[in-house]
C-alpha cells in the first residue's frame, strides 16, 4: 500500500483515495491549529489535514468526504496514530453532512481544482475554470465558522487568485495569501480568511 510523510508520521493511502502531494503538504505547512480547536476537513482524502491538526492539539476534528473509501482511509490513519477518539467522520457533499448549529474554530479544504472540462475525478476535476467545488465552498463555509474562526483553502493561480479574494471581501472576510509554490505551470497557493473585524 502507498504511504506518505507528514513531518516524520507516515500515512498509508488507499487505492481510489487522492494521494498528498505538493498542495496537500503546503496546506498542512501552512495551517495553524491552537489547542483544543474544533476543526472541520473537508475533503479529507488520506485524513492529512485532520491529522495535521490533531498533531498540533486540536480537541475535536469533523473529517467529510463525498468518496467513503477516503473515509475509511483516514479514519484507519488517525486511529492508527491514537488520535480516533477525537475524530468524527461523516460522507457528505461539502456542507450538507453539518448541522446549521455546528461552528468550527478552523476549516481546511484541499478541494478538486484541477480545470477539467468533465468532472471525472472527484479528488481533482473542478469544472471549467477549476472553481466550480471552490466557489460552493467559499459561499458556504461562513455558515459554520466560529466568530474568531479561521478558514484555509489551497487553489492554483490558474484558478484566479482575485475571484477568490473578491468572494471573500464580499462576504466580510480578510483573505490573504500566506503560502505560494510555484510548480511548472502554475502556483500553488494557500488562502487564509478571518472575518473583519
Ligand atoms: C485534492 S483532494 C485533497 C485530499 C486531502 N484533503 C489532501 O489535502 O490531500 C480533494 C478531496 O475532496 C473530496 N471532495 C471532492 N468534492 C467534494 C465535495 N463536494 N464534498 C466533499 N468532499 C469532496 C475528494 O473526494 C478528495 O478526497
């Protein structure tokens, strides 16, 4: 079975499960988690994200995904580690597996970016422009993020890193760029936003 390196922690990857590469790695680089927080990882895939947080403290983490193998993936990962009591896994299409009431201090979602003209893929294929899961999921996370909450989300340049800012601003959010990597056609980067105050 594949496996992966978070920092020095390996995880094992399924077959039909998205395996953590560059965006997957800069993202969990660039998430800051404080102790205790209750997180949500969207998309979880291998459960990296969660994972990452849970090494940093976090006292609760919701992992979604719409694939169940990926599910199962990342709860054999987190439980592997010690940290299943503090995960929750739940199927779902970005935010219909939440309840309005639940409020998240941190949101991590590595979603299908990939500018595709089918949707064959659901680990990468975000529709014409790439932003077609990206969008959803920036009109929708507002919902369930605390007050004080942080969102973190990767895209390429190719996506439109100013659509993605505009989304934000629009909705009262401050949103800044806090990781680049440039890779042979495009940038990676990581998009970090907090409500205005
Ligand atoms: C690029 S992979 C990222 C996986 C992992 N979070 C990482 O960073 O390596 C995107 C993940 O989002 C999931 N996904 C795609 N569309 C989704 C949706 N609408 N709702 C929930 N999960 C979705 C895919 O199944 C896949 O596991």
């Amino acid at each position: 079975m594949p496996s992966v390196f978070l920092k020095k922690t390996k995880l094992f990857v399924l077959p039909k499960v998205y395996e953590p590469s560059d965006d997957s790695f800069l993202l969990a680089e660039n998430v800051k988690v404080k102790e205790k927080a209750n997180v949500l990882d969207l998309g979880t895939g291998s459960g990296i994200q969660g994972i990452n947080a849970a090494m940093q403290g976090a006292g609760k983490i919701v992992s979604t995904d719409i694939n169940e193998v990926a599910l199962l993936n990342a709860r054999k990962n987190a439980e592997a580690l010690g940290f299943g009591k503090i995960f929750e896994f739940r199927k779902g299409n970005l935010f219909d597996c939440l309840k309005k009431e639940e409020g998240f201090d941190v949101i991590v979602f590595n979603p299908p970016y990939v500018i595709s003209e089918e949707k064959k893929y659901a680990d990468l294929d975000g529709g014409i422009n790439g932003r077609e899961v990206l969008d959803e999921f920036l009109k929708g996370f507002a919902e369930y993020l605390e007050k004080e909450g942080k969102c973190f989300f990767l895209q390429s340049s190719l996506n439109g890193e100013e659509e993605s800012a505009k989304l934000l601003e629009e909705q009262g959010f401050e949103a800044k760029v806090v990781a680049r990597k440039k890779l042979f056609f495009e940038k990676l980067l990581v998009f970090r936003a907090l409500r205005e105050l």
